[in-house]
C-alpha cells in the first residue's frame, strides 16, 4: 500500500460523501414510499433515468441546467402523480407483492418508452461550465461539480426537514411513516396525502437523476444499476426511516471508497456484505421498525 | 428480401430489426420463413437490447450489406443467402438458447455474431458440439485457446492481445514509460493487461500499479484519486462500453488529462458519440476499423458506399463492420468451395486472403484467428467533415502473425 | 404476507377436481410429452422446464410457507456450476453430476437459510439477496473453477446411457425427454411433500406463526428445511441448465434471475401447484415470440405484468382454479 | 421430561420465582414469586396493564423473563423456546384469536395433534395418519365443532373460532392449559359455552387464566393472583380476594363492564 497518505484517505473521504449524496436522494424517496404507503416502489430507478433524460429534453431545447433542477422535479414529479393516480391506487391493501410487481412491469415500460423516444446509445451530458473543474479543497483537488452535488443533496435534505417540521403537511407525513394507521385514524384525506408522497419521492428521484447525468452521462439503462444500491441503502438505514436513509446513503458511500482504495475490485460485492451484516445483527435496520411487513 | 432496411434516426429507432421482410412482414411465423431449402441460412445473434444495441443494430446493418452482395452477385449459383437476426440480450444463457433454436430449427448452416467474450464463448460451445461453423465478431483471448477453440471456431474480430500490443506500442514509445492500469475485473481487462505488458517487455516499461474496479461501475471517483497519486505517464483504462464512456468522464472531471495521456485498447465509435468529445478529447484508443481510412483504402471505400446506400447515408461503425466481414468470409468461402458443406467451407475459409473493407486479412491455420491490421485512433476536434467524422487514425499496424499470441501459448501443436 | 390460495386444504372441492388434483402429476406428464410439439422450439420448451422448476422450487418457499426470498440464483446457479464442474473438471458420469448439483443447492441454501431465517418480510428479502450477491462474488472470482465471467464451458454430453440404451442428447427431443423425467419425477416428490404432514405444517406456518409456534412446532427448523427443500428444486434445475446450455453462464447466480422466479411465480400464480409453471412458460414465450419481432420487447412484456397484477391478481393459474372452485 | 426435583413440592404444577419483565426503560412485571396448584383454576386477574399478560407471556414461553425464574414440575424453563412449552405439557390460546384461517377446522385441529407425532415427515401422505384423523375428529367434537369440519377456520364466527383454539390448545394432551382472556369479545351466550367447556377441561388437568371480568372467574377459580401496576397484590381464595382490602381498593373500586 505505498502512497497511502493521509490526503488519500481524506480524497477517499470526500468522494465516498459525493457518491453517498446520490444514494441519499434515492433513498429517501424509496424510504418515503415505503414507510407511507408501504409500496416497495421497483420503478424508483426509471424515475431516476426519466430525470436525467427530461433534463437532456430541456437543455436540448434551449433550456439551462439551473432551470432543469427545478423544471425536472416538477415534470417527472407529476408524471409520478398520475403513475399513482391510475395505477397504484387500485392495489392498496393487496399486500406489499402487488405494487411491488406493477412497478417492476412499469420500469420495463418507461426503459422501453425512453429507447424508443431517444435511442438505446446513450447522450453525453455536459457539466455547466461554472461547475466544471477541480478545486483545492485542503487534501488535493476535487471536482467542484462533485462538491456541488453534496450541496444540493444538503439543500434538498434542509428543504424536506423544513417541510416535515414546519408544515402540518409534514406532520401528518412524519405520523405516518411512523404508523400509516394514525393517519387515517386523525381523519386526514389519506389518498391525497400518498398520492402527494408518491409524487415527491419520483420527484427527488428524478432530481437525483439530473444530478448524477454529467457524472455518468445519460443512457435508458442507468436507473437498473443504481436501483439495487438504493435498495441496500434503503434497508440498512431501516424501511421507512428519513434519517436512517441519510446516514445508511452516506455510510455506503464511504464503504464502497474505503474498500476502493483497499479492495477496489471488491466495492460492489462491499455493499451486500455490508448489508448482509448490518441486517444479521440489526434485522430491521438502522432505524427501522421491528416486524415491519411480516 | 435482404434490402429491407432498417431506417433509423438518432431519435426515432422504433424499427423492425428482424433482419429480412419475411420476419417483418409476418411477425408471428417465428419459424422464420420456412424458405426454400435451396436458402443459405446464417444465424446472426446479437444483443439488440441491452448496454451494446447500438452496436448491435449497427453489426445487422453490416450484415445485411454482405448478404445483399452475395445474393446480387447471384449467390452460390442461384442459391440466395439469408440472415436470421436473434436478439442475445447479451446473455450467454439466452445466446445458447438462441443457437440451439438456430441450428436445431431454423437448420442454420451458419452462425455468425456475438458481442461479448461470454456470449461468443457460450455460443460456440453450443456450435463446435454441433459440428457447425461459428464465425465470431467480438473480441476474446480465450476463444483461440484450445480449450474452447474447435475447428469450427472462426474469429473474424481482433483479439484483446493484438488491440492491446498495438495500442500499447504505440503509446509507449511516444509518451512515457511510467504505466498506470485502471481495469474492469474479468477476463477481458485482464486480457487487455497481458497484451499491455507483453507489448512493453523490452521498451523499458515500468507498471505503477493496476487497479481493477468491478465490471459495470458507474463511478470511478473513488479510484481516481490514487490513479492520480502515482502519477503515471500514461493510464491505460481497460474498460468496455459504458463503462469506459463513464471512466474516462470522470477521468476528466478529475483533471487527470493535465499531467497523464490517458489511452484506451478499444474506443468505440458509438462510445465517442454517446460521452461526447469532452470525455474522449485527448485520448488515444484501438480500433479495428475507422471509415475515414476510405481516403486510403480502396476496399474501406467500396463497404462504406455499399453501407451508405442501404442505410441511407449513415456510416458503418467498428463493431458493426465486423458483421459484415463475419458474414461475408463465411458467404465468399461457401462461393469458392461451391457447396454450403461445412467442412469443405472450413478449408476454403482456412485458405481465404481477403481485402473486405480494411485491408490484407486471412485466418491463421492453427486457432482461426484473422490476422488483420490494428488502427490506432484519437479524437477529432476540429476540421470535421461530418457529424459521423470523430476520429484520425494516427497509425496503423499491419497484419502480422508476429503480433498474435503463439499458437504454442494457446496450447495449440505447431 | 398472507396468501389466499390454500388449494392442499381438503375443503370439499367437486369430485371432479378432486380426481384431478389427485392426479395432477400424471396428468402433468401426459401434458409434459406432447409440450415440446406445440412450442416454437425444442430449446424453448427445455428452458421452460427448467425455469419451470426453478419456479416450483421458489414457489415452495414464497407460496407455501409465504417467504420472499431474492437469493434463489445462488441456489439454482450452484446447483448448475457444481454441475459443470463435476464434469469438466472432475470427469464424473452425468447422473452424479446431476445429484451433485442437487446437493449444491442444498448446501447453499442451508447456509443462506441459517443466517437468513431470522429476520423478516422485506428484510428477509434483502439479506437473502445480500448473502446470493456473495455467492455469486464467490464463484465469479473462481475463474480456474467456474471460467468467472466468461462463464463455465465445456459441460459437454454427448450420449447419456440410460439401461444399457444409447440416447443421443444433443439430438433435442431426446434431451427434452430426458430432462422432462427429472421435471416429472421432481413434480411427484413436491406433490408428496406437499400432501405429507410436513407440507401441513409449511402451511401452518405460513398461515399462523405463532400458532403454529404454541402448537409444538419450531417454526425457524420449519423455514430452514423447506428452504432447503426448496434449494434441492432450484438445484436440480441449475444443473439440468447447465446440461441443456453445455455452458454455466455467470448471470445464472445475478440477482435478476431471482427476480425472475419471484416474477415467474407471480404471474401463474403463487402458491398454486402449476402456477409457476404456467409462470415460466408464459413469461419465456412471450418474450421469444416478441423478442423474434421487435427489439422493444420489454415493453410488452411490462405491459403484461401490470394487466396480471391489475387485472389477474392471484395470476394466471389462481385465476384458473378460482373458476373452477366457484 | 419428567420432573426431576423430587424436593418439589408434587402439588405445585408451576412457579415463577422473582419473575420480572422490562420493555427497554418501562418496567411491565416486578419481581413476582408465586405459586399453581396441580389440577386447579387458577385465575390471574387485575385492571387494564396490570401486567396481566405480560405475565401470561412468561409462563406460556412466548418470551422470557428478564429477572427471575419460571418453574415447570420443578423443571426450570426460563427461557426455553416457545414450541418447547406445547412438548412440555403446557398449551395456550391467545388473547387475540389465533388459528389458522384458511385451514379447514379439521386441518387445524389436525397439524396441532401432528406437532407430537410427526412433525418432519416430508413424504408419506397425511391422510395415512388415520389415528390423528380420529383424534381430530375426537376433538372438535369436545369443543363442539364436529358440525363445521370442512369450514374454513377464517369463517367461523367469533366464539367458535375460540373453542377452536381451545381445540387445536387440547390436540397436545397438556397437563397445564393457560387461557389468556378466552372470553373477549365474546356474546353472554357463549361466554356462557366457554365457561362450561373451561370448567369441563379442568377435570382434567390444571387450568391457568388471565381474565379482566374479576366475577367472571369468582365462581370457578380455586385461587386468585391479583396484579396491580406489574406486582403481586394479593392471592388467595376467591373468597380470600373478596375481602381483601387493598383489592376492593384497586380493583373493585373500578367500575367493572
């Protein structure tokens, strides 16, 4: 291991919070949908590609990048709206199975939608110019469109915390992740509120999706790959749980650049063994409820 | 029937890809046309869906044009060619299926096709039990390799160790001695590497490290940072597809082109026009074939016409002019032994010199590896005639067996 | 995750079905020797067979004793590489091989069920498939036994000796036929296993835990066995695989051929005797007869999910067997 | 299985000994010390989270005690897994009705029987085990269902899914049955059946029941524990319960329903 300095490690550091803020984003919205409406939502990662490919759409039609992270939550949001509308809303209270196979069949689709729309190649996705380069930040230098992306991740993090501390939205959306039955019992129009639920989590998909496009460029593929990550964050940080969504994303980041600068060939097999440990010793997560689904 | 031609734009592919009108026209007589027996058959598997469709699409294009030569030519004395299109998902499991449904169905006399080592490797598995000739086009060492290789293995495609001795030839004695290797972890970067040392033994070369990532990564930030703390002269990533597209993004994103050349075994026409110049600006790849050598090469200039004229203008990528070689040794063989008779087919294959769209090549006796040149490319930036005008080819090594692995390292008898 | 489709419970069904359901294997059979005459190709029909069983072995687990499981390609994929390399690297007869791979299936599922036992519902789920994505790391860097990611060739058969006769297997009838008897004798022994007093209890279990607990029964002992009960089904079928394939593709022991079978079984119909074999066969004709056709296939093999799941919930076969119990 | 502490006062079926349950910080059951008489009824009653049931739990196994001892013949079991408890010699119904809904009554009664027998059988076919059949049949009979066999359990109606779980608790030939509330939710009329059938069983063998309805269980209990906020309060006697001060204070005080 020669040339294992203390800069490494802190470059490792950064990269592996970079990375997590990604994992962050989907979590969150997979652990909402979950935690409320207790969908095991499989097309979450072609939300996060139509994200991208939206974003793709505006630039190419003279729209700018900062204009897209507002427009493409937006757009991809109601599409996730309507997706619960017409089609999820018909199996509530038919087990976890059904929506679990619905969204699966409808990530097959949107895939197929978006390759026939914009080919099976994928499009390169230019970084805005303000963002690109690498900064000094103390232990080497690191891309600032990385730097960025944690950012936003904390600014949508800040955003979603205000919104379920401050709005008695967020109330009855806190209550019920906690236990989906309260809702109903406080009187609350429930469709409505997992509909909007259902709308936000595509929503930060999709932005999650833009964020991750001038790191990886765009192809109809990319949300398939990223998907099973998002799963093992999700359920390290325990089903249902924002909090556990933030530092479950943030530790799997880590892990994977830790075992990266050890193991690199070994960073993916990392995740499920991290996963496989966490839930040997703690069945329902970082802070899950016990018996959840069961 | 075989000038049915898939239209397509880069927005709107919503075309048929079965590869002839019967299948177009009848979609659900999936027996494909119950022809003739008179009809060549050539099974053509290849992944339409899936990271490589471009390619794939692009290999059928190619394929058709051979086919539709040899059928205009009048084919083997009346007899007409025909190509059954499979989609192998780029499974090998699927790859398998679909050969035994080509060869125990369709009664296909040949299989040409495959886009990665694992399907190829499956599919001939499948046909050398068979007894029926497999004409590969996509690039593996361990084809050649006795163990997998039969008689009727051909492998039309580069190997990994002539695209990487090439490239690497190249590389080092231009840029520096000092190597660095970022590699996905399977057979083929690992191939890739073994080209790559054997072609720097002797110049001098020194390994600063190989660090291998998982296959299909979507991000290599975390690599990067110790890739650029050992500060290598060149950094030879050996990745495939996407994840090159990706590796080399982030590369850049990274700064790592101020201080490093950064050089690739294979750079994929398609790749280049999905991640776009930035990505590829500056770096230095293989490839089996570049259009743009027309200017040089009479043969280059003739396929890329023919390409033109049935796919309306667009040009034929690397991968994809493969399927037309692939399918055209095989049908030019069929023509010189005057029969469709696999082992007389074998041996007019074995004795083929040809000049198809890139230069000399012929099959080596012992592992039916075609002996070929290796073009190496960098990317355009300026001066393009085209959308489709990205690369310069910068060298170009000739044929030469010299290059190949022996076939004593394969385990094959002199 | 309670299923509504106890169809073992003598609950007074018509004389009709009863004889049918009684028969069901025999039946099967009859149906199973004209299947390969009806279909595009022998292959296909091979690989619904084998997928088919996959998918019984799955459904043994999911539909009977009502867990999840996303780990079942590291059951069936070792009980197809322990297959393969029985033959190509150790030169054992094809039987053997075969009961090897059984074995391997197992094996692999004892040792996934003892960790994994313990949690629940979507958890059980994901360890599972945490644990099989380190069985497939596993065998993906055994290149010098398994060929990692170029897969494993070489699992060549030429004849198979069966009583002193000479069956050709590369012919594809005759492969089918013989990879068929495994599938009818697996059928025979899922059926018994399910009639036994044993298969009572996976369904006690599934249907009341902690009843079944205070009744006298170990319930984590219960989940164990039938997970590897349910490993020696996806074991044969690997191994059948890698005798049909002649090569063990690395993508046998991806997560994605789990979701296959949890898909398989969903769409015939879980819990349900046929139904995942309905599953299989659905789910690979369509995407053959599709795929043939167009290359946006997945579109409508998505489209036919989301009609199964909101039109057909209990899947093709519950659907079937609902009518004729009403 | 046998008892083995002959020492052992051969009257006493059970005992818990400083018995304690903690929920993380809450503290559900202090430190109870007591005693179950061979071939009684034994009632243990109290208001709403006395820690009735958690007490419950801990001498039917569902969980074990976080301090102390429980005693069974005077075999220690503290902490012995749940399905050992049904080989033991001690049943249970639930609180909550607990059966196995889309098993027909027979079936039900029948995998609880099997559980003694043959419970890793995988390939004879069920219906050989004609003694169980019989035995099966035996029961519903007893806990008068002989009428609805081929019903599914999750379509009986309340009181008789109840006697069911008394059934499917009597297929393991206890010598200690432990009744948690087997009359909630339950009409007057078969609240009224319940009784009969509990007073019937305890013919033969020892009856344990956690009951909220103190008169419910005045007229047949032989003794009484009496919970109050996870302690002992009293035992004793109905009639001993019935004049004992700080009972009538905690618990009679009440107004019952």
């Amino acid at each position: 291991m020669a040339g294992l300095t203390l800069d490494l490690i802190g470059m490792q550091l950064f990269a592996g919070v970079a990375l997590g803020a990604v994992y962050v984003l989907l979590a969150i919205g997979l652990s909402l949908i979950f935690g409320m409406l207790t969908v095991v939502n499989f097309a979450h990662g072609a939300f996060y590609m139509l994200g991208a490919y939206v974003g793709l759409w505006l630039m190419a039609h003279g729209g700018n990048f900062w204009l897209c992270l507002v427009l493409v939550p937006l757009v991809v949001g109601g599409i996730g709206l309507a997706v619960e509308r017409v089609l999820i809303r018909p199996l509530y209270g038919r087990g976890i199975d059904y929506p679990l196979l619905l969204t699966f069949g409808l990530s097959y689709i949107i895939v197929e939608l978006v390759r026939i729309t914009f080919g099976k190649a994928g499009f390169p996705f230019d970084t805005p110019e303000v963002l690109q380069g690498a900064v000094d930040i103390g232990v080497g230098y690191f891309p600032l469109y990385r730097l960025f992306v944690i950012g936003a991740t904390a600014v949508i993090l800040f955003g979603l915390w205000l919104f379920l501390e401050r709005t008695s939205f967020g109330l009855i959306i806190r209550a019920g992740a906690r236990d989906p039955l309260i809702v109903r019992v406080l009187g609350v129009n429930v469709s409505r509120v997992w509909l909007i639920v259902f709308g936000m989590g595509t929503a930060i998909a999709a932005f999650a999706g833009l964020l991750a496009a001038p790191l990886q460029g765009v192809i109809p593929e990319m949300g398939g790959t990223i998907l099973a990550e998002a799963f093992v964050v999700t359920v390290v940080g325990g089903m249902g749980s924002l909090l556990g969504a933030v530092l479950a994303g943030i530790l799997v980041g880590v892990v994977v650049s830790m075992t990266s600068l050890f193991a690199p060939e070994m960073a993916k097999v990392a995740i499920f063994a991290l996963m496989a440990l966490v839930l040997l010793i703690r069945p329902q997560g970082f802070f899950g409820r016990a018996g959840l689904m069961s | 029937m075989t000038s049915k031609t898939s239209k397509s734009t880069t927005l709107n592919r919503r075309s048929l890809i079965a590869g002839g009108a019967a299948l177009a026209a009848a979609p659900f007589s999936f027996h494909t046309a119950r022809a003739q027996e008179a009809t060549i058959k050539i099974g053509f598997p290849v992944p339409l869906t899936g990271p490589y469709g471009a390619e794939a699409q692009d290999q059928v294009r190619a394929a058709e044009v051979a086919i539709a030569e040899f059928n205009a030519g009048g084919g083997l004395g009346g007899r007409k060619a025909e190509l059954l299109v499979r989609d192998d998902k780029l499974n090998p499991g699927e790859a398998a299926t679909r050969a035994l449904e080509l060869i125990e169905n369709d009664k296909a006399n040949f299989i040409v096709g495959s886009l990665s080592a694992a399907v190829q490797l499956a599919i001939n598995n499948v046909t050398k039990q068979r007894g029926v000739i497999f004409n590969s086009i996509s690039q593996s060492d361990a084809i050649n390799e006795v163990a997998d290789f039969s008689k009727y293995t051909f492998h039309e495609a580069l190997t990994p160790h002539m695209t990487a001795g090439a490239v690497g030839r190249y590389a080092f004695s231009k840029f520096g001695k000092k190597v660095a290797f970022l590699t996905a972890d399977y057979a083929y970067g690992h191939e890739m590497v073994r080209g790559f040392q054997e072609a720097g033994k002797g110049m001098g070369v020194e390994v600063l490290g190989d660090i291998r990532h998982p296959i299909g990564a979507t991000d290599f930030s975390t690599l990067l940072p110790r890739l650029q703390s050992m500060k290598p002269d060149i950094l030879v990533i050996n990745n495939f597809g996407r994840d090159q597209q990706i590796a080399l993004k982030q590369a850049t994103d990274f700064g790592l082109k101020k201080t490093t050349k950064i050089v690739v075994p294979i750079m994929l026409f398609t790749g280049r026009q999905a991640a776009g110049l930035a990505a590829f600006d500056g770096v230095i790849g293989g490839t089996s074939y570049y259009w743009g050598v027309e200017d040089q090469l009479p043969s280059a200039k003739s396929f890329n016409d023919q390409f033109r004229k049935m796919h309306g203008g667009r040009v034929p990528s690397d991968y994809g002019a493969m399927g037309y070689a692939g399918v055209r040794t095989v049908l030019q063989a069929v023509k010189n032994a005057g029969t469709a008779e696999t082992d007389k087919v074998i041996t007019a294959l074995e004795a083929l010199k040809y000049d198809y769209y890139k230069g000399p090549q012929y099959f080596r006796k012992c592992d039916h590896q075609s002996v070929q040149s290796v073009m190496i490319i960098e990317c355009k930036t300026k001066d393009m005639r085209n959308e489709a005008d990205v690369f310069q080819v910068v060298a170009s090594e000739a044929p030469n067996e010299a290059n190949l692995r022996s076939c004593e390292a394969l385990g094959h008898k002199a | 995750m309670a299923t509504d489709l106890a169809f073992e419970a003598n609950r007074q069904p018509s004389p009709m079905l009863e004889w049918a359901t009684r028969h069901r294997v025999a039946l099967a059979s009859l149906f199973l020797l004209v299947f390969p005459l009806v279909m595009p190709f022998k292959a296909l029909a091979v690989m619904i067979l084998i997928y088919g069983l996959y998918a019984l072995g799955f459904n043994l687990l999911f539909g009977y004793l009502g867990l999840l499981s996303f780990g079942h390609s590291a059951l069936f994929g070792a009980g197809a590489y322990l297959c393969g390399i029985a033959i190509v690297h150790f030169g054992w007869p094809w039987y053997l091989a075969i009961g090897l791979g059984l074995v391997a299936g197992m094996v692999v599922a004892l040792v996934i069920g003892a960790l994994a036992i313990r949690t629940r519902g979507i958890y059980f789920a994901m360890v599972t498939m945490a644990l099989s994505q380190c069985v497939y790391y596993l065998f993906y860097q055994a290149v010098d036994l398994t060929g990692g990611e170029n897969g494993l060739r070489g699992v060549n058969l030429k004849f198979v000796n069966i009583f002193g006769f000479q069956v050709d297997f590369l012919d594809p009838l005759s492969r089918y036929y013989i990879i068929c008897s495994f599938v009818i004798a697996a059928l025979w022994v899922l059926s018994r296993i399910l009639a036994s007093p044993f298969g009572a209890v996976i369904e006690a279990v599934r249907e009341n835990e902690a009843r079944a607990r205070a009744s006298g029964y170990d319930v984590m002992l219960v989940r164990l066995l039938t997970f590897v009960l349910s490993g020696a089904f996806c074991g044969l079928a690997g191994a059948l695989l890698a005798l049909h394939l002649s090569t063990v593709p690395i993508e046998t022991m991806h997560y994605e051929t789990s979701g296959l079978a949890v898909m398989m079984c969903l769409l015939g119909g879980m819990g349900t005797f046929f139904g995942p074999f309905i599953g299989a066969a659905v789910f690979l004709l369509l995407e053959n007869l599709v795929s043939v056709w167009t290359s946006h296939w997945q579109l409508f093999v998505g489209l036919a999910f989301m009609v199964c799941v909101l039109f057909f919930p209990r899947g093709i076969w519950g659907t079937v067997m609902e009518r004729m119990k009403a | 299985m046998m008892t083995q502490a002959a020492s052992q006062d051969q009257s006493v079926i059970m005992r818990t000994e400083g018995v304690g349950k903690t929920f993380g910080r809450f503290v559900a059951l202090k430190d109870i010390t007591a005693e179950f008489r061979h071939g009684a009824i034994t009632s243990i009653i109290g208001p709403n989270g006395a820690g009735k049931s958690t007490y419950f739990n801990l001498l039917s196994g569902a969980f074990a005690p976080s301090t102390g001892k429980v005693l069974f013949e005077g075999r220690d079991v503290t902490g012995l897994a749940q399905h050992k408890f049904a080989h033991l010699g001690i049943a249970k119904s639930f609180q909550i009705t607990n059966v196995f809904p889309l098993l027909t009554t027979h079936e039900n009664i029948r995998v609880s029987l099997q559980a003694l027998v043959s419970r890793f059988d995988i390939f004879r076919p069920r219906t050989r085990l004609h003694e169980l059949d019989d035995e099966a049949e035996a029961l519903l009979e007893r806990v008068g269902l002989a009428g609805h066999r081929h019903r599914l359990a999750g379509s009986l109606a309340h009181g008789e899914q109840r006697a069911l779980e008394v059934g499917m608790a009597l297929a393991s030939h206890p010598r200690l049955l432990l009744l948690d509330e087997p009359t909630a939710g339950m009409s007057p009329e078969e609240t009224r059946t319940m009784m009969d059938l509990i007073v019937r069983l305890a013919q033969e063998r020892t009856v344990i029941l956690v009951e909220h309805k103190m008169k419910l269980v005045m007229g047949i209990s032989d003794r009484l524990l009496v919970l109050h906020h996870g302690e002992l309060l009293a035992e004793g006697t109905p009639d001993d319960i019935r004049r004992n001060d700080t009972v009538k204070r905690v618990y009679l005080g009440q107004r019952e329903h």
